[in-house]
C-alpha cells in the first residue's frame, strides 16, 4: 500500500525488544493489537477505563447473572478472525440459531419483513388501507424524494412507512426520518416491496432464487459460552501471560506530544511512555486530551464527531423461555424502549437459574438527555412498567435488575464528521509513532471483526507493515506466516459491515441535489 494514501501508515521495520507500546483501550481492537503484538514479542501496555476488558462488547455481570451490551453476534467473512476467535474460546464458543423479529401492536413481524407474515399479523381490513395509502402516494408521491420518509413512503405509502419504519429508526438515531438521508432502505427492507405484498396475497410468488424472492438473513452465528467478555477477558489472559500489562480503571487523561511524535499518556496518577501509540478512544476525546493543546485546525476537527449513546437495562425476570427471539426490534411510538434482547436466548449460561431469564431493555438516547439523566430506580421503573405495556412480563416477575450506560456506542455519519476525519488523517500523517483503529478510534460504525482487523493492522506496522487501515487494505505483506490478505475477503469483510443513515439537513440535502442532479449514495441499516 502506497503512503500517498490518506491516513498513516507504519514505520520503518524496529526491532521488536526495543518497542514500547502504549494501547488506549481494551476493547476489541485495543486488545487485538495486544494480542498480536505479544504474539511477536512486542511489549505493550494497554489502558482502560473501565473495571473490566471488553469495551463496547464487555459483558456485564450483576448477581450471577450476564449482561451483553447490545448483542454481539460473532459472524464474519474474514477467516483469520474467525481463527482468532476459535484459537482463544475452543469448546466455549457456541453455535446458537438466530430468531430477530419486530413487535407491533402486540404481535410479531418477522425480520427481514416476510409478505405473507405482514399480511397475516395486519388483517385483510388495515391491508386494504394500506392498499388506498400506497395508491395514493404512487399517484401523488412526495417531491423532492430527499430524505428516508418520502423515499418510503412513496414506495410502499406512508401507513407502511409509519407501521414497519418511523418509531424504531427515530428511537436509534435521535432525529426525525425527514432529516436522513434516503439511500437507506435496500438494507433495511431485505426485498420486501409492495408489489411482493400484493403478489403474496394473491399466492403469486417467485420461483426460489428469482430476482424477486425475499431474502433471508444468517439463522445461526457464533457466541461465547458467557457471553463476548469472556473472549476479552481470555485474550487479556494471553497477552498477560506473554509479559505485556493490561491495567484497568485507568482512565486516559492526557496525551503529551510534540511535533511528529507522541511521547506519553497520563491515566490517574502515572505517566506512560512509549515508542508507538494505539488509539481506540473517541476521536473527539483524543483531541481533547492532546497537551499542549493541538492546532486551531485539529481543534475544531474534533468537534465535528458526534455519537449516538445508549442505556442497558438489564433485568431478572422469573420464568423460562418468555420468547423465542434472540432480540426483538420495539417498533412501538407509546414506549421508550428500542431493542429487548433476551441473553437466555444467546446462552443458557447468561443465567444462572434456569427458571428465571436475562434480559436487555435497550434505549438509545444522547448523553445529558432525559433518559441518560434519569436516575438508575425511574429507569428500572420504566423498564417494568414499558414490559407489561408490551404484554412481554409481568410487572410481579420482574425479581431486580441494573443499569448500565453506554457513552459514544455509535459514531454518526454526518455533514460534519468527513471534513473532520481528512483533518485527522493528514495529522496522523505527520506522527508515525501514533495510529488509531476500532469503531470510535477511526469513527466506523462496524462489526468487531472489522475493528480487529484494523487493529491488526496497526501492530503489524509497528514491525514494518506497510498496511492503511483506513482503507482497509493491504500490499502483500502478511498479517501473519501464511495469512495473506486476502482482496476477495477483504471485500467480504466490507460489504458485511452494517450501515448507518447519514444525518443531513434537508435544505443542505437539497441544495446539493439540485447542483448535482443526482442521489445521495448513503446507507444504513438497524444496530
């Protein structure tokens, strides 16, 4: 790979008993880099802020029972990560089958939306009027067609659009559907259309593997025994065992520099010198703890990253098997609640009774909103009291639960974080002592097996690599002996990652349609 290339990459070949790295952060990409650099000798030092490894894919554990934050399907089209996970967790990591569905008005919508179950689950008669919606935007469609509401609900009628798409995507992202960008649905709607409703109906259907056929989503991927924090807390295990530190409840306070170099972190009281550095922190919280100050330029870069942050409730709740689902998409407008994922339904072992059950309730919001403000007690009032308005549980076999808060979970594409990020790359450029990888340290919303292998990456290069993660691409170098990457899984790996609306503003949007006279090319899909 080219260093013209935007972003840094490694430097010149060191000898491994001379480097000194400093990691920031012990969660998938800070370990992972942890990981490989101990495997060839290199010592590393790896600060976290949190009690426990894992990051945004640590496991919780409150009285036995097993908290995942978000649901982490372990899936990928990288076989070298998929190695990884299998040499680390052995018999620990299981094969679990897959059930996602979407809950509204008290029934359950199959995910990917199935025709014939939406059919089913609505009745003949609010079919019908969302027969008479979809004709009238199809005879009078919304113009200009510039943000996800009109591009929907011209193509399947604005009753549709409210039903299956409004509540929940508004929930993720903290921002009315009118202000994100159209270009999403294709992830979103996996085929389904209002023609294939029709066809459904009327028991006209393609033959199997036509170009209309719905698509089906993985009905089974892979889980630690105890959910992802155990592959964490192994892999800390591994790099402890080869001579390296992993040192928790530290976190990063300030990041000494001079021009070209980075020369020492300060977490709590200690300073942490280094030769080369590994950043999976925020990039807005990197700038922040840049001294002395950085330029005015990389200043203000760092204010254009926003992010999306998040609220786990996680509960015990008496009973087995309250439902099939892995996790369920709450696309209900009366409650507050996103996402409930049943961790019993991802391992028997996230609960240590087999009467009762783990669950998840999940909230998206923004850090110093009203839900990220309400106190641990109203939250847990909440939760219950949200369960029984679903009619999921009974508010008497809720037995307690815990709260758990997640800052900067999800990067958000907006008009401001691009501009941000060539800012960022060209001063990466200029320090080849310092790089930065994961999902907020290179603000991607990606999978952890996309995070990990920019972390791998960035270790390489600290023994010569000539690798541009930003591009998430490679020369012929190896990762490691016999592991080339591999162009066609690297696209794999790509093109499995999830997507993530673009937030415009609709007149900025527009201006730039007319001038171009083409689509935006943005796209997203559920977290």
């Amino acid at each position: 790979m080219s260093s013209e290339s935007n972003g840094s990459v490694g430097p010149s070949l060191v000898d491994p008993a001379n480097a000194k790295v400093v990691i920031l952060g012990a969660g998938p990409a800070g370990l992972t880099a942890a990981y490989e650099l101990s495997r060839m000798g290199v010592h590393c030092t790896v600060l976290e802020r949190e009690s426990r490894p894992g990051g945004l894919a640590r496991t919780v554990e409150y009285k036995g029972y097993l908290f995942d934050l978000g649901g982490h399907r372990f899936y990928t089209k990288a076989p070298l990560i998929e190695r990884i996970w299998f040499d680390v967790l052995g018999e620990d990591f299981l094969t679990r089958p897959r059930l996602s569905r979407i809950y509204y008005r008290s029934k359950f919508f199959h995910y990917p939306l199935d025709p014939l179950d939406v059919i089913h689950g609505l009745g003949s008669f609010e079919v019908f009027r969302c027969a008479l919606s979809y004709l009238k935007s199809h005879l009078a469609p919304e113009k200009p067609e510039n943000n996800l509401a009109a591009w929907v609900s011209n193509r399947f009628g604005r009753r549709l659009f409210e039903m299956f798409f409004k509540s929940y995507t508004e929930k993720v992202w903290g921002v009315s559907c009118s202000s994100l960008s159209a270009e999403w649905a294709t992830q979103r709607i996996r085929g389904l259309s209002f023609k294939s409703l029709v066809l459904d109906s009327l028991k006209v259907r393609p033959k199997h593997g036509g170009k209309d056929a719905i698509k089906t989503l993985i009905r089974e991927f892979h889980y630690p025994r105890r959910g992802p924090g155990m592959l964490w807390a192994k892999v800390q295990e591994i790099v402890e065992q080869r001579g390296s530190n992993v040192i928790f409840n530290a976190p990063v306070e300030r990041i000494f520099w001079e021009d070209g170099r980075i020369h020492a972190v300060q977490a709590g009281t200690r300073i942490f010198e280094g030769t080369h550095f590994i950043s999976t922190l925020a990039i807005r919280d990197f700038v922040g703890f840049m001294d002395p100050a950085p330029p005015r330029n990389l200043r203000d870069a760092g204010l254009d990253f926003h992010y999306r942050d998040f609220i786990t409730v996680g509960l015990i709740v008496r009973g087995a098997n309250l439902f099939a689902d892995n996790w369920i998409y709450i696309h209900e407008p009366t409650v507050d609640v996103g996402r409930i994922q049943n961790y019993s339904n991802w391992s028997p072992e996230m609960s240590p009774d087999p009467n009762t059950t783990s669950l998840g309730m999940e909230y998206f919001c923004f850090e110093g909103d009203r839900l990220w403000n309400t106190p641990d007690e109203e939250l847990l009032a909440l939760a219950r009291k949200e369960l029984a308005v679903l009619k999921l549980v009974k508010p008497e076999d809720i037995l307690d639960g815990k709260v758990v808060r997640v800052p900067k979970a999800y990067p958000v594409y907006d008009d401001s974080y691009r501009q941000g990020l060539q800012v960022v790359k060209q001063f990466l450029e200029e320090v080849p002592n310092l790089q930065f990888a994961g999902r907020n340290g290179m603000h991607r919303y990606n999978n952890q097996d996309h995070s990990m292998l920019t972390a791998l990456m960035a270790a390489q290069n600290i023994v010569g690599g000539n690798f541009d993660a930003w591009r998430l691409d490679g020369d012929s170098e190896y990762l490691e002996e016999g592991d080339a990457l591999d162009d066609e899984w690297i696209q794999a790996l790509e093109a499995s990652q999830p997507r993530t609306p673009y937030r415009i503003r609709v007149d900025q949007l527009s201006r730039r349609l007319n001038n171009s006279g083409r689509k935006p090319r943005h796209r997203a899909t559920m977290p």
